[in-house]
C-alpha cells in the first residue's frame, strides 16, 4: 500500500478517550430525540436558537458573524454563519440527509381480520424487509385534522407506552410460504403490516361490523381528536422503539437506529454550533431530507431549496442580486457530502475490495466517487479538490481513511454529492463508516464520531494560507 492507517485507538491520550466517550453519549441523546427529519429539524432548531442563531426571516441585513437559519417545510434546516470574505467566493457547505429507512403507514391503513386490527405499511428507502419483523417499533408522525389543527403524535418511546410489531411466521409452519423464498422476498412489502388492537367496542350498533378497528378508531379521537378520514393528511413513521446503545465490552461503538445519515447530522450540526470566532467564508450546514428514496420533491435536495436560501443570503448580505451572482456563489463554493460509508464486515468481507474498504476506528471516510458498476449515477471529485480535503486533514491531525461502497460488480449506492456538484460547488463524500447500515440497529465508532465533527470543524475554519492565495488569484479570474 502506498500508505498505511492505523486504529484511531491507538496512541489515544486518556483526555481525549474521555472526550471521545462524552460525545458519545450527547449524540446518542440526539439518537433518541431525533428519530425522524421532523424530530431532528426541531431539535436542531432548538439547539441553534440556544447558541445564537436566529431565524433568518428576521434579518433584512446579514453581517460577518452573524448566525441564522432557514427551515423548510419542517424537513429541512440550514443554519449559516456569515464570514467575512464576499460571499461571491464561496461558501463552504457541509451537506447530510436526515431521512432514514423505515415503514411509513399508508394512506388508508387501518383494517380488521379475525378480530384483529391491523395497519398496512409502505416502506420508506432501502431495506431488508424481514430486519424489520418481531421488533418493537414506535409510531412517530403528525396529523393535519379536518379543521387544519395539526396533532404530533410519539407512541412507543417513553417508559409505559404501548408498542407496535409485525409479526412473522412461526418456524414450525413457515417450510411452504416462506422456505423457499429468496432473502428479498422472506417478507414480502404487503406483509409488513402492523397489529393495533384486539379489544371490541361496545356497542349496539349492528351496521358497524368491524368492533375492533372501531375501539381502534374511538382512542384516537378520544386522545388526538382524529377520525379515520384524517390518516389521509398524516404522516405517520414507523421506527425502532429502542434506545440509542454502547455496543461491546469496552463501549466503544453505538449500536442505534437512524444512524445513516443523523451520524453526519450530529456532527455537522455541532460543528457549526461550535464555531466562535467569524469565520473566512459563509459556513452552512444543511441537513436535508428524502436522500433515501433519490432526493425528489420539495425536501429533497434536487428541489431548488439551495438555490432559494443561497439566493437570500446573497441579497441580504450584498443589498442587491442577480443570478450571475448565484451561478459565481455556486462555482466557488467547497462542498461535503456528508454520509456514511459501508465499513468492512469480517463476516461478509467478500464483498469488498478490501484494499479499498473502511474501517470502524480508522477515522473518516473519504469518497472520491460513489455510484454503482462503471461509476454510475456518481459525483467523481476532481483530484485537485481531493488534494485540498487530505491536506486539510493531515494537516489538523485528523485520522482519516480512503474507502468505496463494495467491489465494483457487487452493488453501490449514491449520496447527494452529484446533486451539489451539478450547480458547481466542488464536492466530494466525507463521513464515517457503518456497520449494518440501512438495518434496524447501525453500528458506529465512537472514535469515528468524534474525529468526523474534528473533520467538519476544520473545514468550516477554511482553507490553509497558501491555498487561500491560491483561490484569491483564481478568483480574480472567475470575479
């Protein structure tokens, strides 16, 4: 190997493993909090009011220092700190996705069978559909009423609640309906349904047939006013009712749900409120939503969110606007593409390049390119930008490790950074690895934690002197 890396463990001072260990149990904290985009952009908006930062509605006028943030539609939060360079060289962006897998309930859900309530399902993003049966999971959502009240709603979470399951087959009689199915299709999407209830109403009413969806029904218009109309404007997620956990003998990883991507949501979140000094360059960390299932729609991040609050910051700071300032915002901005990474399993290894895949322990990840067979639907960083983001690192003393997303005929998998990179921001993938990702219970580095927050800190400072004179010429150019 050209280079050799070593476990992050190693050589580690007892102050820093002591540091290390406290941010560990803060983001698992955040774990719990957060186990959805809507629950996460609250907290972050807690958390950013609580250092300063103000809603940028509020700002007609944006000076170097100034800390506000934007949020859209409840699913997305970016909050900036103005630097002191024109705004017209760059912004430094640190980009993740606060959307995870899970099972959102359909639109029409409820139903009764053999006395039995149950609800249907529809999952949401890439998953082992059978990780997902005999687990404890908790209902997590909102619900717009018919008079427009909207009603949050977090059953299974704390101690005494009720839980929800979808009960799989026993092994004694599954030989037939489920033996030879292949591992995709053990549980089948129309089979993750979820049991509600089992006690019927009281009633005398013989048109109403189906007593144990109406007890159903009954409780939640007693608790949240709702009638079965009103799932039609809900949004109702299903997730792990567990608690973020330390995992192994030493507690040096967490084993948690979300994980992918709220691990580089935490730690961009708090790198940015961290920052106390006015930055070089406008600093955004962007937490964005729908990356699981390809970035579409109004949260996702080919929508033009970007660009909106991009654009309102340039006006707001510069007093006047034009597109051609976008387009040069844009073009010299840095980016990261914040997400993880598939660390190497000794379990399943043949899946990997092994000379090319991660480790837990081994720092953060960086990505030059994603995608799948022949680096399609990829953002493949420049090797000039590459460059940057290695010295920067070693040159802060950050363990930091090279890594793909399997051997090349085996799979992949993308990120946001090729919607970044199409408007000219240049890009490139910088996060941790996981292990079980996209599974009921992710396993992370508390290592890796706390040296991927030390990689988005420095990158928010900016870039090193002789670089910043390289940018300074490049910019007389471009400007």
């Amino acid at each position: 190997m050209l280079y050799k890396k070593n476990n992050g463990w190693k050589d580690v001072s007892p102050e820093k493993i002591e540091e290390i260990f406290a941010m560990g149990e803060e983001y698992k904290k955040v774990l719990d909090l957060g186990k959805t985009e809507r629950e996460f952009v609250d907290l972050s908006e807690e958390l950013a009011k609580e250092c300063g930062f103000i809603d940028a509605r509020c700002k007609d006028i944006l000076l170097p220092g100034d800390k506000v943030y934007y949020i859209n539609r409840n699913k997305n939060i970016a909050l900036v700190v103005i630097g002191k360079e024109d705004i017209l060289h760059g912004i430094n962006y640190v980009v993740s996705h606060i959307d995870s897998p899970r099972l959102d309930l359909k639109q029409n859900p409820l139903y009764e069978e053999f006395d039995l309530a149950y609800m249907k399902t529809h999952y949401y993003g890439g998953i082992k559909k059978y990780q997902w049966t005999s687990i404890p999971l908790a209902l997590h959502g909102i619900v717009v009423l018919e008079n427009g009240e909207k009603i949050k709603i977090s059953i299974g979470e704390h101690e005494g609640d009720p839980v929800f399951t979808v009960p799989d087959i026993l092994p004694h009689l599954d030989r037939v309906i489920q033996g030879d199915r292949k591992a995709r299709e053990v549980i089948k999407g129309e089979e993750l349904q979820i049991i509600v209830g089992s006690i019927p109403a009281i009633i005398n009413d013989k048109e109403i047939k189906e007593l144990v969806k109406y007890s159903v029904l009954e409780r939640l218009n007693k608790i949240y006013g709702m009638k079965e109309e009103d799932f039609i404007s809900a949004e109702l997620e299903l997730v792990p009712s567990q608690k973020a956990k330390d995992v192994g003998i030493d507690r040096s990883m967490i084993g948690a749900y979300g994980q992918d991507d709220r691990i580089c949501a935490y730690t961009s979140l708090r790198a940015i409120l961290d920052i106390k000094e006015v930055p070089n360059k406008t600093c955004v960390c962007f937490l964005a939503d729908k990356e699981e299932t390809g970035s579409d729609g109004a949260t996702g991040l080919q929508s033009e969110y970007l660009e909106y609050f991009t654009a309102d910051l340039i006006s707001k700071i510069k007093q006047t606007y034009s597109e051609l300032y976008l387009k040069k915002t844009f073009w010299n901005s840095r980016a990261l593409s914040s997400d993880v990474n598939a660390g190497i399993d000794p379990i399943f290894k043949s899946v990997h390049d092994e000379q090319n895949a991660p480790k837990l322990n081994y720092g953060v990840v960086i990505v030059k390119y994603t995608g799948s067979g022949g680096k399609y639907s990829t953002n493949d960083a420049d090797a000039e930008y590459v460059g940057d983001i290695r010295k920067m690192l070693n040159s802060n003393n950050i363990t930091w490790q090279t890594g793909l997303l399997g051997k090349v005929d085996e799979g992949g998998g993308g990120t946001v950074a090729k919607y970044l990179s199409q408007k000219g921001i240049r890009t490139i993938d910088v996060g941790p690895a996981l292990l079980g990702m996209h599974s009921p219970f992710e396993i992370s580095s508390k290592f890796d934690v706390h040296e991927t927050y030390n990689a988005y800190k420095v990158f928010f400072k900016g870039e090193s002197e002789d670089r910043k004179k390289y940018i300074e010429k490049s910019n007389k150019i471009y400007l």
